[in-house]
C-alpha cells in the first residue's frame, strides 16, 4: 500500500513571499490532517478534512494560511505571505473511513520550510 | 486549554539502559492516548491506550495508562543504538466539527550511545 505523500520536501522561500505545499494521501482515506511542527515541539494541527469539507480549522493562521481539498483527495496546504516564525516541518497525515481511533492516522515525510 | 506535558524533554543513555518515558495531560474530554515514535519526519504509530492499567506491549516496548492520575508512561527495556528517537505523546480529543483530533506533547529525545 502506497503511504502518504507530499512534495515538496524542502523549500526556502524569504519572508513575504508565498509557498505552497501538496499532499496526496492513503487511497480510500477520508480525513486528512495538516500538522505544522516547529524545532522541538510537537506537531501542532493545523486544519482537518472529512472528504472535502473541513472539520477543524481552529488552529488555523486564516490571515495567512489556506488549504483546500478538492474532490476528496489531495491537498493543499498554502501560506501567503510568509513570515520568519512560519519555518517549520509540515506534515500531512491521513486516516480511513473505520477510524474512530485517530492511532489510524498515516504520517507523510514532511515538508520542511525554512523563511529567511 | 488541552494540554499534554511530556518528560524528560532528552535523555542519553547506554545501549542495554532500560528507560522510561513520562506523559501527563489536561484535556477536557478524553478519548485515548497514543505514543508515536519520530526518527526523522514522519511519526510512526507504536501504541493506543483507551483504558487504565492495562499494559500494551510490543517487544522491548511497553505503556500503561493511569486515567484517574491522568498519565501514561513509555518504558523501553535492553535500549539499542535504533531506539534513539523522539518519542511522542499524543491524547484523542473531540474536534470541532464532531471528529476526533490529536493534541501532541513536545516530545523526549531519546539518544542511545553504543
């Protein structure tokens, strides 16, 4: 079974600028989950789908992040612009229809975003 | 405000060391705590925990759960080289919309020198 995946791995960008990340999670999962991890913290969600509608975005920065799931799958994590405290690992995580138990959720690799 | 407090943030021991790993939470509805082990990205899922007292157990690795002291540990016998990691924990709690979300501790740094 193929695992989450996101793209792309790496990315520096200046402050003020824009990015955009991508994930394609587990096929047939129908949550999908934006973490941002700061150096040495936990991972901190960001916002979560159930198919393409969102569940929970309260952690959310809406000034200046946005991320749509279009048709159910993949996802997009955006943050324009960007500021120095945005530099962080992104991960994006997936868990099936049965999963009333979030221990289901599948991590992808991760995008590490450096703002200078 | 759900909160979930992880110790010692690192540790280092010697290879064959046992360790054990603290996690204490503060959340308003509880739904199961579940440890996570961070080699270099992507957290990978060791175990879940919905009831007191019962210990999980998977090789060197155990947990337990104590709902009334409202914690768990991690405990990692005949520690290896592969062990070092950050280790995660994690509590299930509801989320906005009627779904479950994970509220994470920072993690402990676990260094295993040979």
């Amino acid at each position: 079974e193929a695992g989450v995946a996101q793209s792309p791995r790496y990315k520096i960008i200046e402050k003020r600028q824009s990015v955009a990340f991508w994930c394609n999670p587990i096929s047939g999962h129908a949550t999908l989950y934006w973490y941002q991890q700061i150096l040495g913290q936990g991972p901190k969600l960001l916002i979560q789908f159930q198919n393409n509608g969102v569940v929970d975005d309260s952690q959310l920065p809406k000034d200046r992040f946005s991320a749509e799931r279009l048709k159910g799958v993949d996802s997009t994590l955006k943050i324009q612009p960007a500021k120095l405290e945005d530099s962080a690992v992104y991960l994006c995580a997936s868990s099936g229809t049965s999963a009333d138990y979030s221990y289901e959720q599948y991590f992808g690799p991760g995008t590490r975003l450096t703002v200078t | 405000e759900d909160k979930v407090v992880q110790s010692p943030l690192s540790l280092v021991v010697h290879e064959g060391d046992t360790v054990t790993l603290n996690c204490s939470y503060e959340v308003t509805n509880f739904r199961s705590l579940l440890w996570y082990k961070q080699e270099k990205k992507a957290p990978t899922f060791l175990f879940m925990l919905t009831s007191s007292g019962i210990e999980k157990k998977s090789g060197r690795l155990s947990s337990i759960l104590d709902k009334k002291e409202l914690f768990s540990i991690l405990n990692i016998t005949a520690t290896q080289t592969g062990d070092s990691a950050v280790y995660l924990c994690a509590v299930e709690v509801p989320s906005q919309g009627g779904s479950e979300k994970l509220v994470f501790g920072k993690g402990t740094k676990l260094t295993v020198n040979p």
